[in-house]
C-alpha cells in the first residue's frame, strides 16, 4: 500500500488487520534501524535515515528487500498487507515473488495535514512547512510513481469512514483470487 503522508494507509492497515490481514510496515524497517543507532524518533531523524541507506547501498529498494525478509519468515501466512511502499522500485521488489497488487491512498495536502495533526504520532511535524518538506521528501524517493502506477487506488478526500472500509473490501474482493501464497 502506497500514499503519501496521512493520507489514510495506516487506517486502511488497521481495517485489513481487522479482518484477518498480516500487516507490515515499511517504516518499523527505519524505526528498526533507528533503535539499533540509538536515534531518536523523529520525522528529521526517521526520513534522514531512510534516505541515507538508499544513498549508502546505492539500491532505491533496499526498505523492501529488508522488509522481505521478515515476509519470507511467514511463510504460511496468505493475507499480507505491506503499509508504506515509498517508490515503484520497493514495490518490484514484492511483484518478483510473484504475490504482489499495490493499492495507493490519496486525499489532499489540506485533508492530510489536518490527518497526521489529529494522529499526534512523534514522527509528525510540526507545522505545515515541515509537512510539506516531508512531502518533498517522500516525492524524491519515488512515492508519486509508485502512486501514479498502482493496480488500483482509493480517493479518501471525503469518505467517511464506513466508505472507506466498503472500498477496501471492494479491492480485496476482486483481488482475493489473484494473490498467491508464498512458497518456500
């Protein structure tokens, strides 16, 4: 699942966990690799992290390729959803095995600030100017292709919640019979 900054993947991923979905998050990936420098959690802190190891290994799929580890250790889990695909490239990383459909959250600058202010997290930003360096930020890495090509995508501008959760399960129906499960 793919989306920029509030724009509602994490509500979505708690809708799927719900409903007997395995959820999985890029961003613990960084928050892993945040604990194990003894930094603090920060969005600064957070996306400077999650560039710097795309910049060091050279490989704009390196977030994915750590995450699919942690997939292939659920080999007998069928219903796995990954939050936070930051660019096409991470998600690629997923479609090689060959179980993969990515679905894009999308609502308004406005609509996702006032989202990531209600949800208080230590990540958020302070203030608009720091949202919309965090959009800068997200925009270099690739989230607009990933978000541009996606299999399907969900407008949550206006949606209440309840249309929301009846447009996902709209998604997982008609893709229940695509994914296949991952065989070791």
């Amino acid at each position: 699942m793919t989306g920029m900054p509030g724009a509602g993947k994490s509500t979505v991923a708690n809708y799927l966990r719900k409903n007997d979905f395995y959820v999985l998050s890029m961003g613990d990936i960084i928050k892993e690799k945040a604990l194990e420098l003894n930094l603090d959690f920060n969005d600064k802190n957070l996306g400077d992290l999650m560039l710097s190891l795309r910049k060091e290994t050279n490989d704009s799929g390196i977030v994915a390729k750590l995450m699919l580890e942690k997939i292939m250790e659920l080999k007998d889990t069928e219903k796995i959803v990954v939050d936070g695909i930051r660019s096409y490239e991470e998600f690629l990383v997923f479609k090689k095995i060959g179980f993969a459909k990515l679905l894009a959250i999308h609502a308004s600058s406005n609509k996702r600030y006032e989202n990531i202010k209600a949800r208080n997290r230590s990540d958020t930003p302070q203030d608009f100017v720091r949202f919309s360096s965090r959009d800068e930020r997200e925009i270099s890495v690739g989230i607009l292709k990933a978000i541009t090509l996606a299999d399907k995508s969900i407008d949550n501008e206006d949606l209440s919640l309840d249309d929301l959760h009846n447009q996902v399960e709209e998604i997982v129906k008609e893709w229940s019979n695509e994914f296949k499960r991952i065989d070791k």
